[in-house]
C-alpha cells in the first residue's frame, strides 16, 4: 500500500492568468454585442476596428473601434444652413462687443445715491418723533397727577400715609411706561427711515447695474442661439455575459482533491494503527527466549543504508518509521521498522553488527510484525 500523495496547490500566478484571460474575452465579447450599427432618418450610426493592442500579461488582443455619425442629405443642408447662419450672428456680435467695450470698462456710478447713515444715523427723525408724542403725552401726564391728588386729598388720604405714597407709586411706573412707549415709537421711525433710504439705493443700484448690463445681455443673447444638434441613437444594451469564476473554481477543485488526501491518510492511519496492535499482541514476557526460541534472524536496520525517512508514530516505545533502501527504486513500496541507532541507545542487546551495517533482532523488541510490512 503506498502512502498517498497531498495534492499539488494550484499556481496564483497561473490561476490569475486564467481568469485575466477569461474576463479579457468576455469584456469583449460584452462590447462587440453592444456595439450594433444603427440607421435612421436623419443619418447612421456606424462602428469600425480601428486598431487594438495585445494585453502584456495574457498576450491576448483587445480590440478598439471608431464610432462614426453620418447625417442624411437633407440633416446635412440644415447643419451646414445652420453653421453658417450662426457665422452670421457671430460676426454681429463681434462687431457688438467692440461697441460695448467702453462701456463694460467704466465702473458703475454710486453718485446721487441716498447715504446710510448706519445704526447711529436718522437721529433727528428719532427725536422729532419723540417730542411729537411728548408734547401731546406731557399735559396728560400732569392733568392726570393733579387729579390723582384731589381724588386722593378729598378721601382723606394724606402725603406721607402709605396709602398716598402707593396710589402717586402706580401713577409714576403708569407714566414711566408711557415714556418707555415714546421711546420705542422714536426707534421705530429711526429703523423706519433708515429702511427706506436702503431700499431706495438698492432700487437705484438695480437699475443702474441693469442698464449696463443690457448691452451685454443682447450680446449674450445673440450668441446663444440654439443650433441644429446631430442625431441622437439609442444605445443597444444587450444582456451582460458574465465572466466564468476561473480563480474560484480552481481553488474549490484544489480543496476537493486535499479533501480526498485527507480521506485517505485517515484510512491508512487507521490501518497502521491496527497493524500495530497486532504487534502489541505478539510481546511475550521474555523477548530474547523468544527470539531466540524462533531461530529469528536480524534485520537490516541501519540508518544510513535508508531514504525517504518520514517517521509515522510509536510502538513499544520505539519510534516506527517508513522508508526504501536506498537501493530501491523511487516508486518501490516503502518498508515500516526503527532506526538501528536509536535502538541501540536503549536496547543494545537487539543490535548486531553485520558486513552491511547495523541489523535489529525485531523479535527482541516485540516488534516481529513488523519485519515483512510493506507500505
């Protein structure tokens, strides 16, 4: 039985090769699908290969094309019908912005505009507003004390009492607030006045940016006369061929196989181990009398006549090893047994010393099964 063999794993760099090789073809076989050539009334829609390359990694070729839009006879006289209307305008408005020139180049005119005055500004407005409201709000203010005072004086309460000192309290924070309401109306007109002048030299801003720039807008708008577009063609979209997973099915191949090696060596591990036992079995109580009592002849164990040396487990003690002399041939079957030297370190009475090297009395380890066991 021959040991089986792990799986070769399989090259990235090939692997890569692979799939750039095969998403190369169906890249182009998606763009050679797509490109279909297109008739219609007012002109064709046509692809030619006009060259290629040969990807450096693959050596595969790519090819490159020329997409080309012919217009009908009839497209073709309004195009050209157009252009040369548009020539027309062009030359106008040449002629236009040379005549605007001077006047783009002056900046616009702030004179005559109304000045802001800012947040400190309009104070006259403010206190002509206040002393319109205090000249009225005055007079009712002291018409309003006196009667307090009468009222107060012909009920009996006296300046000094707390019920006086309270009712001429509330009457001063009355007055008070008015006071504050003139102050709010002064303001008031102050934002007023402030807001209008603002509005008035934004109004006069507009409408001096606006004449200068009338020129400019009929030159613009001379130039940007709609022209006669070519014909537009649906692009045909065909249904996308998608790439085949080269690099995934190469590795889920690999792992199958390492997946069988796997099997295998389990199944021989337990066949060694069984083999083993049959040795295990065969141990008596005095290895040497039964050697001895068998006529048991060494065998050749000597390390150094040994290769392809892997060793595979223990028995009894003694590491148990494959291997082919190494006058075997590569492909020969492998033999199971020890290494003479390292018997001899624990077992010399097992080890003799023969023309051909170092030998091992297998019976006197309790190791006989292994003797005639080919792998």
């Amino acid at each position: 039985m021959s040991k089986p063999r792990a799986p070769t794993p399989p090259s990235p760099t090939e692997t890569a090769k692979a799939q750039t090789t095969q998403s190369i073809q169906t890249a182009r076989a998606n763009n050679m699908m797509g490109m279909v050539n297109q008739k219609g009334p007012d002109g064709s829609l046509t692809y030619t290969q006009t060259g290629g390359f040969n990807d450096p990694s693959t050596g595969e070729f790519i090819p490159q094309y020329t997409a080309e839009t012919a217009l009908s006879g009839a497209a073709q006289q309004r195009f050209d019908t157009t252009n040369a209307a548009q020539q027309n305008m062009a030359d106008v408005a040449k002629t236009l912005s040379g005549q605007i020139m001077d006047t783009t180049g002056k900046p616009i005119s702030y004179d005559n505009l109304p000045e802001l005055a800012g947040s400190g500004g309009y104070e006259a407005s403010r206190k002509a507003t206040e002393d319109a409201m205090y000249s009225r709000l005055t007079p009712q203010m002291e018409r309003a004390r006196a009667t307090l005072e009468t009222t107060l004086t012909n009920r009996g309460i006296r300046p000094g009492s707390e019920a006086y000192d309270r009712a001429m309290r509330n009457a001063g924070e009355t007055e008070n607030d008015a006071r504050m309401q003139v102050t709010l109306a002064g303001g008031q007109e102050q934002s007023r006045m402030a807001g209008l002048d603002s509005a008035t030299r934004a109004q006069l801003l507009g409408e001096r940016n606006s004449q200068a720039n009338e020129p400019i807008n009929r030159l613009a708008a001379l130039l940007s006369n709609t022209q006669v577009n070519t014909p537009q063609y649906q692009t045909y979209t065909p249904q996308g061929m998608a790439t085949t997973d080269i690099a995934g099915l190469t590795q889920q191949g690999y792992q199958n196989q390492m997946g069988a090696y796997q099997q295998k060596m389990q199944q021989q591990n337990q066949l060694y181990g069984g083999l083993f036992g049959l040795g295990a079995a065969a141990i008596t109580a005095n290895p040497f009398q039964a050697a001895q009592a068998a006529g048991s002849v060494a065998s050749s164990s000597d390390r150094r006549l040994k290769k392809d040396i892997l060793k595979i487990g223990e028995l009894n003690g003694h590491n148990i090893y494959e291997f082919r002399y190494k006058t075997d041939d590569a492909t020969a079957p492998k033999h199971v047994g020890v290494m003479a030297q390292e018997v001899e370190q624990t077992h010399p009475e097992a080890v003799v010393d023969t023309p051909n090297g170092k030998a091992v009395y297998y019976q006197m380890l309790g190791l006989e099964a292994l003797t005639e066991m080919r792998v």
